[in-house]
C-alpha cells in the first residue's frame, strides 16, 4: 500500500454538523487540509468519508506517511 505525502504532524480541530459528510484527503496533497479538494486525480488514493453522527469538535490527523487507517482520525472532544 503506497502512503500519502507528509501534510503535517499535528491535528486540525474541525467543528462538523450532525449528519453532514466529510472527505479526509489520503493522499497529502490537498491544498485544504484535512479535506480532499481532488489532488489525488490520476493517483491510487480516494479520500476517506466521515459522516458526523453529532455537531461537535473532530481532530483530523493530516495525511503522513505514518497513517495507514484514515479512521485514527476521529478524535472527538466532550464540550461539556
């Protein structure tokens, strides 16, 4: 399985809505990280889908050359 280019090494915090679907980029090249913005066209690597089941704050890793499962990506934080 060929890896995603280094896109950083700290998490971005993103408030998601309920319901609401989200494509993580996998490759690293995205100009709008975490998201995919299509960078990966021609390439192996398809964004990974991650629908809110509740409006709250995600931590998105950033594509690296270390992840191999894009659903280490959810890293949720209780606001209360």
């Amino acid at each position: 399985m060929t890896k995603g280019q280094n896109a950083g090494n700290e998490p971005i915090a993103v408030e998601v809505e309920k319901d609401k679907s989200y494509y993580w980029c996998s490759c690293g090249e995205s100009k709008n990280q975490p998201f995919c913005d299509g960078s990966h066209k021609d390439t192996e690597f398809t964004p990974a889908t991650y629908k809110a089941e509740e409006t709250k704050t995600v931590y998105f890793v950033l594509a690296n050359k270390l992840i191999t499962n894009p659903f280490v990506m959810d890293h949720t934080v209780n606001n209360n």
